[in-house]
C-alpha cells in the first residue's frame, strides 16, 4: 500500500490536489493511505518552499503545484512497482 502525504495548510489548493490525488488512484485501483500535513513544523521537515506538497512513500513528488491526474498515477504505478 502507496502512503500518500498532502502537504499543507488547508488552502484551496491543498485541497483541490488532495481531491485530484484521490480522483487519480481511485480511478486507477490503487491502494494508498492518504494524510494530511498540517503543521508548519512538519511540513518544513520535507524541505518545500511553496505549497501544496506531493509526497509519495517519503519522496516529494510535486511542491507549489497541482499536477495532473496522470502524472500522479504514473508516479504511483513507479513507486509501487519499486517496493514491490
């Protein structure tokens, strides 16, 4: 199972890519565990200037922009097909 990081403060944005995130791997029928990341201290702890943030199992993906569905799903698919 993908753990999936949303980083950021609850803007419009890090909504709209959590939204877009789970559109993505739901319509791709993979498996993943989302969370939210909040906190200023945390989020700091990936080392992104702008958010929203992408974190797939520990890798920034994507920060200070909202990629597309596909580009989320092929990330997915590398990094499940990598800790497989």
């Amino acid at each position: 199972m993908l753990q999936i990081k949303v980083l950021g403060s609850g803007c419009q944005n890090c909504k709209r890519l959590e939204a877009e995130t789970r559109a993505a791997l739901d319509e791709a029928g993979i498996v993943y565990e989302l969370l939210k990341v909040t906190e200023y201290e945390d989020i700091m702890t990936y080392g992104i200037l702008s958010t929203p943030g992408l974190v797939i199992n520990e890798q920034v993906l994507a920060a200070g922009r909202i990629p597309r569905r596909q580009q989320i799903v092929d990330w997915a698919r590398q990094l499940q097909t990598a800790n497989s």
